[in-house]
C-alpha cells in the first residue's frame, strides 16, 4: 500500500484474533447435543446448592432467617401498589405546584403561599422515602413505611386543599 499523508499505510491492519468455538444457540458446542432447558434449569440449582454447602445462603434464605416473608400476601402488595401510586401522584403534584409558584413569582402574581409548597416538598421527600422502603422490605417495617406514606399524603392534600 501506498503511504499515506502521516507517513504510514492509508489502512491500519488489525490485529488477528483468537478464533474461539462456535456455541450452538442454547450454549453448547455445536458438536454437542443441545440440553433440555429443564435439565440447565437443574444444574442451576445444583450450583446454588453448591454454593450453599459452602455457607453461602440465597436472599430468599437470608430473609426466611430474619423473619421476611419471601412473597408479601395480596393486602400487602395492594398497599405497596396503592402507596406507589399515590407517591409518584404526589410527586408530580410537588412539582406542578413548584412551577405554578415560580410562574407566579415571576408576572407579579398571587401564587401558592410558602406554607403550602414547603409542606408539599417536606411530605414528598418523606412519601418518596418511606415508599423505598415499603418497597424493599416485606416485613412489619415495611408495612408501616407503607402507613406512613399514606398518611402523610391524605394529610398534606387535606389541610393544604381541602380544609
């Protein structure tokens, strides 16, 4: 090849790779018969109860010994849901008012008053906190988390709007 304007060849060469065995679409050699997805699904819960011969427990495990309960029951996840809805609600309500009060403060009009976005952001900032961990824990704390959440949403909404 003819050099090129910096002194070396127009097209870098690339250096060569290793060629590696080609593996049939459910992880095995070509040359191999492909596994019944039920028997992988085995030899992964051989290796985990390898793991946990060593001394290692799964998180399920982990949190059976604290006293979780691995799947929260049908109230428990409604709660969870019910809260996460009424968050993520009150959150984008926060931030509505957020803009309603700059737009206000900006053309010289009456907008919210300090008291109500300061009681918005502050109950925001506790529901958006007690929701995560109403999310990761399944116990008592979560449950009560999640009755935090509530409660400090029905009461900011009712004496900041309604009463």
């Amino acid at each position: 090849m003819p050099p090129g304007p910096f002194g070396g060849s127009e097209q870098p060469t690339r250096p060569q790779r290793a060629e590696r065995p080609r593996t049939a679409p459910g992880g095995g050699r070509h040359d191999e018969p492909e596994a019944h997805p039920a028997s992988r699904a085995d030899d992964r819960g051989a290796r985990r109860s390898e793991r946990r011969g060593r001394g290692e427990q799964s998180r399920a495990d982990r949190g059976r010994d604290r006293g979780e309960q691995s799947r929260p029951g049908v109230g428990g996840r409604l709660l969870r849901g019910l809260t996460g809805v009424l968050t993520g609600g009150f959150v984008v309500l926060t931030v509505a008012l957020l803009v309603v009060a700059w737009v206000a403060s900006r053309n010289g009009m009456a907008g919210p008053g300090s008291g109500t976005v300061t009681a918005h952001v502050v109950g925001a900032l506790v529901a958006v906190g007690g929701q995560v961990v109403a999310d990761r824990r399944r116990d008592r704390a979560g449950t009560i988390a999640a009755g935090v959440v509530l409660a400090v949403v029905v009461l900011v909404l009712g004496f900041c709007w309604f009463f």
